[in-house]
C-alpha cells in the first residue's frame, strides 16, 4: 500500500485513483469499481433499516489515510515471536496494512501447492487466484459504502489457497498491527479450501498502543469446498478510539463443516456483517460471536443466514457482557430457499447487562419459503442475577471481581467451542482484561 500525501485521506478520490497507476489491468479494473461505487453511495444514514439502532452520527472516514511502511526497528519489534502464533503451523504479520513478515510454510505443504501469502505477492505470482468472482460478493447487510472503499485501495491482505484432499494440522496464523495514529488498513482475506481438504485460521487484530485513534475496513471471503473442514478465528483488539468494520462471508458447498469466531475486545465502535451462505446438501456452519464491550464502545452484529440448499445446518450463537455506558447491536436474519427442504437452523442472541446504563438491542428474524425445516431464533437480555450476586458478595469477593467471575461464566460456553486450547486461552485474557482497564 502506497503511501498518501500528508494531506489526503482515505476518501480522497484522487488519491485513489493514484492508487490504480502501475497496477494490472484486472487489478486497476477493481480499484476503479470501487472508486466509483463509494463515490456514488451515501453514507450510512439514521433512515437505513441495516444501520437501525446504530449510532451513524458518529461514523467519519475522515482524518484517516494509509500509512506508510514501518521502520524496520518497528518491524523487528512487532513482529517477535509471541504466545500467540507460537503453535502456528505458519504466520502472517502485517503492520499498518503493510506485510512485514512473510511465512515459512513447511516444504510438504508447498509441494502440495498450498499457497500462504500477502496479497501483493499473489497479484505479482499467482493472480488466477484472485480474479474472478472471488472479488465481488456484495455487501447484503449495509455496509456497501465501506466494502467500496475497501476495493478502492485493494492490495492488502492474504491468500489462502488449500488444494482438494490437503490436510493443514496447527492452524494458520495472521497478525494485523496498527501503530500509527490516524492510519487506515484495508485489508482483504480470501480463503480457499479444496474437497476434502481441512485448514485452521487464527486472525489477531491488535494495537500497538492501547488508546490508537485508527480505521479498519477489512472483507473475508471463505470458500469451504464439497466435504471440507474449516475453522476460523477472527479477535479484534484495536485501540479504544479505533473504527473497525468488518464484512465477512462464508459459503459452503456440500457436506462442508465450517466453524466461525468472532471475538470483539477493542475499538471505540466495531461492526461485523456476516454472510453465510449453505449451497451444497448436508453443509454445516457453525456462527459463534463474543464480546465484552465496556467505556462507551458500540459492538454492532449483522448477520445473514441463507440456506440456498436442501439438508443444511446453521447454528448461531452470539452473546455480549456490557459494562458502564457500553451498547450492542444484534441483528439477524435466518433466509430459507424454496427448494431448501430439511433446513435445520438456529439463531441465539444473549447479553448480559452489569450496569444499569449498559443497552442492548437485538432484532432476530426469519424468512422461511420451505415448508420441511426446523428453525427457530431467540433473543434474551438481563441483568445480572441478584442472588448469583449476593452469593459471591457475601464471600467477601468486591463487586468488580464478582462481575468479572459472573461474565466470565456467561461467555464460557462460546469460548470452549474455540478449537485450540491456546487461542482459547489467549481470547479469555483479553478479555479478562477489559475488567482491570
């Protein structure tokens, strides 16, 4: 990602055009689609249904701009070895948007034709990989400006591409640094995992200072071949007065599993939309979502389920602990096809309330045009239990302490469905942290 004048913002058109100078011609073409899309569409407004409950008021591009490159003092430093990919089979480090560390993958994989790498290394080494519908799914869920934006300046991220019957046994790792204040990273993942094949991916988004003023706008696209075996883990931990915009899909093609974690610990506000799509008979997707939002952070979920084929499974679970004056947005939409007989689908939404100031808002749905299917969808919000409360209390545990013990409890039974004993244990940290912050 080139670096801007010091006066150009992320949003500026002409910066972007520069942006498609010197680039392939097929690449050049998805930079000006983007350009021209977020030219033409408006800013998320208080009158769009996808945006209801979000605080759109506050929501601002500017001030932001890409970064240029880091020293290599600050690569060195950020991309030491840390408890966090020491059990990666290999790991990505990018800083800014910029890839400052590229991976090892061991030699039986590359002879597979595994491929593991930046963007910018694919465009210039394997392009065929990115061309195509891989670069155009849309957003469903409201976020179309951003997603805009984020094609406009495409050129970060990875590729990760799995041939049919490969198995990848630790997971894959990927570590996003912000370090500059008012930086923009945009980048783009494409997961691509063959018949039969099995890949694990763990995605860490981190600052480098805890109160960084930063924007992310990041797509994931996962292709989940017939019979394939996918888990991925996705944990945002940027800045207290970061942006972060999340827009994810998933598609799964027949007697797929797919696994998929999300877990917001940072920014000021974060926004998530997820796509699922069901394609192929006997595909299973399982959705789960975590957070502690604390301070005056807005965590903002969308999500959309569609079975598009006959005998699928989808499972949702999303569950929140808010703190002080924090707030949660939880939409979802279960979607059933004509044709999707035998859909078995579910859709939970929990939040836990520890102060009286805390809100929580969810809107759980479902669109059914099959009549053999089981779905079903909830949604429950409380406050902490008065006697669960007393009980710690009267043991002489504080206030702050109980809290964090019951919240911890509550969010356990998303976090033991987490893969790796590892990882598990790195999300429990931060969030265990959001209590002593």
């Amino acid at each position: 990602m080139s670096a801007p004048a010091a006066d150009a913002g992320v949003a500026d058109p002409a910066l972007q055009r520069a942006h498609e100078a010197g680039a392939p011609a097929w690449l050049a073409e998805v930079r000006r689609t983007g350009r021209e899309a977020f030219a033409s569409l408006p800013m998320p407004g208080r009158g769009d249904e996808r945006w209801r409950f979000s605080d759109v008021r506050s929501l601002s591009l500017e001030g932001f701009a890409p970064a240029p490159a880091p020293s290599q003092e600050d690569a060195a430093r950020l991309a030491r070895g840390s408890a966090l990919t020491a059990d990666a089979a290999a790991t990505l480090i990018f800083i800014d948007g910029h890839c400052v560390s590229r991976p090892e993958l061991p030699e039986s994989l590359r002879r597979a034709g595994v491929v593991f790498a930046p963007v910018e290394d694919v465009v210039r080494d394997r392009p065929e990989l990115l061309r195509g519908e891989a670069l155009r799914p849309p957003a469903l869920l409201g976020g179309g400006k951003l997603l805009a934006l984020q094609r406009a300046w495409f050129g970060s991220g990875y590729v990760l591409h799995v041939p049919d019957g490969i198995e990848i046994p630790r997971p894959l790792s990927v570590v996003h640094w912000a370090l500059k204040d008012g930086s923009a990273a945009l980048p783009h993942a494409l997961i691509h995992v063959g018949a039969r094949a099995r890949a694990t991916v763990h995605e860490w988004r981190l600052a480098a200072q805890p109160d960084l003023r930063t924007l992310s706008v990041s797509a994931t696209d996962l292709h989940a071949g017939p019979g394939a075996r996918v888990e991925r883990l996705s944990v945002q931990n940027w800045g207290s007065a970061a942006q972060s915009f999340e827009i994810d899909t998933v598609a799964a093609a027949a007697g797929a599993e797919v696994l998929s974690v999300n877990a917001a610990v940072g920014a000021r506000r974060a926004r998530l939309e997820n796509v699922v799509r069901l394609e192929g008979e006997g595909a299973d997707v399982k959705l789960l979502g975590i957070a502690v939002a604390t301070g005056e952070q807005e965590f903002d979920q969308r999500t959309l389920q569609v079975h598009a084929a006959p005998g699928a499974r989808s499972d949702l679970l999303f569950k929140n602990a808010l703190l002080d004056r924090a707030r949660t947005v939880f939409s979802g939409l279960i979607k059933v096809a004509p044709g999707a007989q035998r859909t078995d689908a579910y859709q939970t939404n929990r939040n836990l309330l520890l102060s009286p100031e805390a809100e929580a808002d969810s809107l759980p749905g479902l669109e059914i045009e099959a009549n053999d299917v089981k779905c079903s969808h909830g949604a429950t919000t409380g406050q902490v239990s008065p006697d669960e409360l007393f009980y710690l209390l009267s043991r002489g545990i504080p206030l702050p302490a109980a809290q964090e013990l019951l919240a911890q409890g509550f969010l356990e039974e998303v976090l033991t469905r987490i893969g790796d004993a590892g990882a598990a244990e790195a999300v429990r940290g931060m969030l265990r942290a959001k209590f002593h912050s």
